[in-house]
C-alpha cells in the first residue's frame, strides 16, 4: 500500500499541462490546450485540458479525468503504478512496503509481465556490463559498430548469453513464474514441457512504451550461418502489441514536439545511429509494415513525417507503400533516399554527424513530386505506363482529407505529367465515387448481418427501430444504452446531476441568503435536501462526501472526486467541471467593453431553482404512490386521508411549477 500522504505529494506535484503534454500535442486556444484525443481516432482535435482546473476532457468520445486518469487509461496503468510513474516523473518518493520479486509477481497477471520484462531488460543489460563474455562478444559488437556508451546505456542495449536456460534459471531464482516467460516471449516450451531462452546467445535491444517501460525484445544473431535468422522479436502478448508500437518514441516524443517533425526509419540500428548524431526525432516500425496504430501514434505528436529508407528497389517500394497509409491520416508526407547501398545507419558513419544532418535537411522531397518522378522513370515513354502512373499518382491524391491540399497538388500534378488539370479532376473524382460507393455498400451489409430479429421477424410497420442506424458511440452521445436501446439520460438523472455540479463548481462560494446571511453554497444546499434521496450511486456517493466533511465545518474540492479510484465518480466530477467553451477575457477589456453575464453572478437563483425542481420531482413521486394507494380497496376514511394528501402534493408541486415558470394545467 502506498500511503495516503504520499499520494496527496503525487497529485499536488502533477501539472495536467505536462503529463498529457508527454503524449499528447497541445496547442493554446483560448484559456484552454487542445490535441488530438489519444483515446480515439479523429483528424479535428476535440481533446480539451484545461490547466486552471487539472483536468483533461474529450468531447467527441467522453474520457476524462485528471493526470492520475490519464497515465491509468492511456498506459492500462493499475492506481498504484499511476502513482509510482507520476511519483518518478516528479521525483517524489514513493514510501510503500518493501516486497520480494515473487510477491510482485503473485500481483495481477498484466502488471507481473510488465514487471518480468523490466527484469530481463536489467538481465540482459547486466550481462553485457558485468561478465566477461558480455564485454568480449556484446559489448565489443556494439562498439564495432561505432555506438557510444552513453548511447548504449541510453536505449538500455543488452546481451543474452549462449547458454540455453541462463535467463530461464536466472528468473525462476528470482520467483517469477513459467508461465509469464512463456506468455511474454522470453522463453520457449520444448515437447517435454522444459524451457529454454529465446534470445539466446543475441545482442538485445529492449523496446519500450511510451512511458518508457520495457515490454518487448528484439535480439540480433552475431553468427554468421544463414540458417540462423538475423533478427528474432518478441511475440505478441498481453503488454506487447507490434502494431501499436514505434521504437524509440519514448526517447523522441518530446523533440518530435518541439521540431513539429518525425523522422520515419526501418530498424533499430537506424535510430540509434541517428540519436548518436544528435537527431532524436526518429522512430522505427522495427522492420514490419507500417500499420495504422503506428501512424496514429505519430499524428499525436505532429502532422508531418518524412519517410527515411534504403536506397534499394526494396526501399523505394517500401516508402510508397507507407505514404499511401500516411497520407489517408492526414499527414504531410515527405520521403528521402540515401545514395544507394546506404541506409540511415550506414551514411551516418560514413559521411559524419554533420553531412548527415546536412543531407537530410536538404535531400527532402514532396511525395507527389517523388513518386510521379520514380514511376515516370519506369514507364518511360510507353503511354500504357503512363497512364497508370497518372492513375496511381491521383490515386494517392484521392486520399488526402484536405481539400486545399488536394488542390495544389492536382495543380502540380498537371505540370509534371503534362496533362490537363481537368482530365486529373475527373479521374479523381470518379475514384472518390467508387471509394464511396464500395463503402456504402460494406456499411448496408454489416447493418444486413447485424439486424436484430423481432419474434415476428419484422418491426412493427417493416421498419426498425430510430436508433437502429446509430453507431455504439452516436448511442452514447444521444443518451440511449447500446445494450437495452432504451433512453439512460433521465430528466431525474440530469436534476440530480445539476446539484452535484453546482456543489462541484460553486461549493465554496459565500452568497447572501435571505433571512440567513452570508452562507457558502455547500452547507445551504444540503441542508435543502435532508429529505432527497438520490438514485444514482455516483451522485449519492458525491453527496454523501459533502455532508461528511459538512459535519466538520469543510467542502471537499473538485479534485478529490476527480482522483477518485471509483471510475463512476472520477467520470461524473470531470463531466460536471469540464467546459468546451470559456468566456474570453479579451470580451471585457477597456477596448471592446462588451460585457457577459457569468453563472456566478446569478449563483442564488440557480441554487433555489434546482432545489425547487428536486423537490418538485419528490413531490410528484409521492403523488404517484397516493394514485396507487386510491386504486386499492381502501375504507372511507383510508379513503378521505389519501385524497386530503394528494391535494396538498398537488398544490405543493403547482406551488414550485409556478416558481419555476413551468407549470402544467391538468
């Protein structure tokens, strides 16, 4: 258990701006920062943090919270390792009891796998530092291939030795268990159910998030027999997913940020050789096809990617095959090519830090320009050829979201390939349309396969339900379970919400009551509501808190619901102070004088109208028991006693209708 002062350290210390800042490209609009929501996919940024507050919201998909929420959603973080990493990143102590490997490991299975790659990757690292074999055969390999210490330290590179179960034996002394090597990749089951090491024998580059936690392997054979593969990887498991993952994107994330620019390699030699010549914006797909994970990994930090490959026939192929996928996320896309024979790693020793820093500042070229050139030189004058070039070319045009873009590139296009501007129109257009009705259809046979079937086997009238069309998440934003389809927003849910927010935002501001002075919101408003109860379990848990530090004369701030460890709670106090748009200071200076009416000023009337509507709604609740009461067989002066009580519901609840402007005539 980590204590609780220690955890108040670790939240006190976070600034929202830096952690999501860490993962996330924010841009100032307004009293706000804005990105691209990593939760989900989108090209308009609709992910709000606002730093006054300590909180970050999405408004197209709903997640929120504040630092602590963030690194537990994005990292699949249990609460205590949200607190140790935030701890970490703020050089707060974390004070919690000592515990041995094999109790780590008894944890949840997730947070052991994570723990037992960090333990290997210390493995790896010590044996290639601190034995005599590591700094023959590893060590000396690395060196040979002109990497620095530092560098080498850096990225953690290790070595496994030639042994068959030296990390095996070395884990099961440490009280990890089989089944995790197993699981996670680091050991292999032979027939007879024993185990021997994967990366035996091969020098390791650790793969980490981006948090920089340890969650994959890739070890390189330094023997020279074709039989042996050149490269092994860690297999996909439950922390490990290849698709999701760029190497080098915890060192590179923050220069990505600060030059608005990634650098896209091949392998792992290509970027460490890159940091070592002082290039740190550089990630790789560690040698499998770029995959849109990958791309969307990127277009968190910027929008523009230049594409670095081998200057092979392999490697021009490569790079068209990825500015395709790149451009269809909307990212800008340039790509270049080193002389050929020569990949990132390789011109880098050759020609120095220097000329290489040189040559791929200036050696960038536009996509369009590179690949009509690169297919022109193979169609040559053949005009077959070179109409599929032109079809290609405006293929990939087709699939860049910006239309202004669009536009200049066709204008280009046209002078490179000589031909009319119109024709390339035309031609795209037509494979818009194609691309638009090949996905209407896809669309209206998943809607035919996923149609639910009434008992009848028709809906009422052969037309389903309103929301039958609707996506899981227009569901969610209209209020409509995606399980039951029925309406979960009720006018009492938002009632009971409307207080929650008022005491969330506004709990501690003193206001004028009539006949009782200067009383903070919190205390008079639930002393309004002894006699409501309410039925939703985050709303009630947040009340319950409020009349509990009430009792000491306290209110509980905003952030103490927000860190909340129950999910509901923490989702409910983000949602309540969370604001996509902000009053502009700009609005009220000496220049323009336009003033606007803020809440606050009005903070009495909007107290006394939500108690006056809860009570209403308690008012008409109980109307509805004495309605059931009266249908029952009742004597006549049972009878008389329910009728009196239902009158003086009723001009009670006419009483608060009028008050609040919405009465009903029955």
């Amino acid at each position: 258990m980590i204590a609780k002062e220690t955890i108040d350290k670790v939240l006190d210390a976070a600034r929202i701006e830096e952690v999501v800042g860490d993962f996330v490209d924010l841009k100032k609009r307004g009293t706000s920062l804005i990105g691209n929501c990593p939760f989900h996919n989108e090209k308009t940024p609709s992910f709000h943090v606002s730093v006054a507050k300590g909180i970050y919201k999405c408004f197209g998909c709903g997640v929120g919270g504040d630092s602590l929420k963030f690194v537990m959603e994005l990292e699949k973080f249990s609460y205590p390792e949200a607190i140790r990493y935030l701890g970490n990143k703020y050089g707060v102590e974390i004070e919690e009891i000592e515990r041995s490997p094999a109790q780590l490991a008894a944890q949840d299975k997730r947070e052991s796998l994570y723990i037992l790659s960090q333990w290997a990757g210390k493995f790896f690292k010590e044996n290639l530092w601190e034995t005599d074999f590591g700094k023959s055969i590893g060590l000396s390999y690395f060196k040979e291939r002109g990497y620095r210490e530092d560098i080498i330290k850096k990225f953690e590179l290790g070595y496994s030795p030639e042994h068959w179960t030296a990390l095996v034996d070395g884990a099961k002394k440490a009280g990890f268990q089989e089944e995790y090597l197993k699981d996670i990749g680091l050991a292999i089951e032979r027939d007879d159910k024993s185990l021997y090491d994967r990366f035996r024998g091969r020098v390791i580059f650790p793969i980490h998030n981006l948090t920089g936690r340890i969650i994959g392997f890739g070890g390189r054979t330094l023997k020279t027999e074709k039989t042996v593969p050149k490269y092994v990887n860690s297999p996909e498991s439950d922390i490990y997913h290849k698709s999701d993952v760029l190497y080098g994107l915890n060192f590179a994330k923050k220069a990505i940020m600060d030059a608005d620019l990634c650098y896209l390699v091949e392998g792992y030699a290509d970027v460490i050789a890159m940091h070592q010549t002082g290039v740190e914006n550089v990630v790789s797909s560690s040698g499998t096809s770029l995959t849109t994970g990958q791309i969307k990994l990127i277009s968190r930090f910027t929008k523009n990617v230049v594409i670095l490959y081998d200057g092979d026939a392999a490697g021009i192929k490569a790079s068209l095959r990825g500015t395709d996928m790149l451009l269809e996320e909307g990212l800008n896309v340039k790509v270049l090519l080193f002389p050929d024979g020569n990949d990132p790693d390789s011109y880098a020793k050759q020609v120095g830090s220097t000329s290489f820093k040189e040559y791929i500042e200036k050696n960038q070229e536009d996509f369009i320009f590179y690949k009509t050139n690169i297919l022109l030189k193979d169609a040559k004058d053949d005009p077959i050829k070179r109409a599929e070039v032109i079809r290609e070319v405006v293929e990939s045009i087709a699939l860049i979201p910006d239309e202004i873009k669009v536009s200049v590139f066709i204008r280009q296009c046209s002078s490179l390939l000589d031909i009319e501007e119109r024709i390339l129109l035309t031609e795209l257009n037509k494979i818009r349309l194609n691309k638009a009705k090949a996905q209407d259809k896809k669309a209206a046979q998943n809607r035919v396969q996923v149609a639910p079937q009434s008992p009848q086997g028709d809906y009422p009238g052969d037309m389903p339900p309103a929301d039958f069309f609707l996506t899981e998440h227009e569901k969610a934003e209209a209020g409509i379970s995606t399980s039951t389809g029925q309406q979960i927003i009720t006018a009492e849910l938002l009632q009971e919400r409307e207080i929650v927010r008022i005491l969330l935002n506004y709990g501690r501001e003193l206001v004028t009551w009539e006949g009782d002075g200067d009383i903070p919101v919190a205390p008079y408003l639930l002393g309004c509501l002894d006699d409501i109860e309410f039925e939703d379990s985050a709303c009630e848990s947040i009340i319950a808190e409020f009349r509990k530090q009430a009792e000491n004369f306290e209110v509980p701030d905003a952030k103490f619901f927000i860190s909340s460890e129950d999910k509901d709670v923490s989702a409910l106090a983000v949602d309540c102070i969370a604001s996509k748009y902000e009053i502009s200071p700009n609005w009220n200076d000496d220049k323009r004088k336009i003033y606007v009416t803020q809440e606050i000023e009005h903070l009495q009337e909007l107290v006394i109208q939500a108690i006056y509507r809860i009570k209403k709604r308690k008012f008409s609740r109980e109307m509805q028991k004495v309605q059931e009461e009266l249908k029952k067989n009742l004597s006549p002066e049972d009878m008389e006693i329910e009728l009196h009580k239902y009158q003086k519901l009723k001009e009670a609840e006419k009483m608060l209708g009028q008050l609040l402007g919405n009465i009903v005539i029955k």
